[in-house]
C-alpha cells in the first residue's frame, strides 16, 4: 500500500463580517484520507462448510453463494451490497458450523456409549 502523500496547509485570510481588513483571522484548513478495509466475503470459510456440511443440509452451499455474490460486490465497488451479502454469508457459516459441531460431538458420544 502506497503512503498518502503530503499536502501543505492551505492558509487564507478571513476578514470577518464586516469585511475590514484590519480585522482578518488566519484560518487553516487540512484534510484527512481514512482509508478503510474492505468487508470480508468469507470464501474461504464457506467453502469449508461447503465440504464438511454439504450431506446433512445445504447451509454450506447457501453461505457459498452468498460469499462469491460478496466478492462480485467487492470487484464492482459495491462495497455496501459487499458487507450486506458477507454477513448473511458468515452467519450460514455459523449457523452451519454449530450444527456440524453439534452432529459430530452426538456422533462421538453414540461410538462411546
């Protein structure tokens, strides 16, 4: 990532209200670049309940879709359609790796007992 460059300060007079020179305030302006992060899409973690979930029920493959409408998003520069697709996507993640966990952990105990 390319550091932002440095802009001088931008000085003006300001002669007040009633126009007289003799009055005149200095008044400096700067401006400040925040660059933020992107949303995150997901993908990686969709596709991995995707592969581990996909049998049982399709929470995987709905949190799949979700995540790649999330990076078209990001590459169109929708960046609200981006975090709005990427929560929906990460919540099915939750929602389908809760489950998983759950099913997994009944199976154990079910070999167990």
């Amino acid at each position: 990532m390319k550091p932002p460059a440095y802009v001088p300060m931008q000085v003006r007079t300001y002669d007040g209200p009633s126009g007289k020179p003799g009055g005149s305030v200095l008044v400096q302006h700067t401006s400040v670049n925040v660059i933020t992060e992107p949303p995150k899409d997901h993908f990686i973690w969709s596709l991995l309940c995707f592969l581990h979930s996909h049998p049982c029920c399709c929470l995987g493959l709905a949190a799949l879709i979700y995540s790649i409408k999330a990076r078209d998003r990001k590459v169109a520069g929708d960046l609200e359609g981006t975090r709005r697709h990427g929560l929906t996507a990460r919540g099915l993640n939750i929602a389908a790796t809760v489950l998983f966990v759950i099913g997994f952990v009944i199976l154990i105990l079910i070999k167990v007992l």
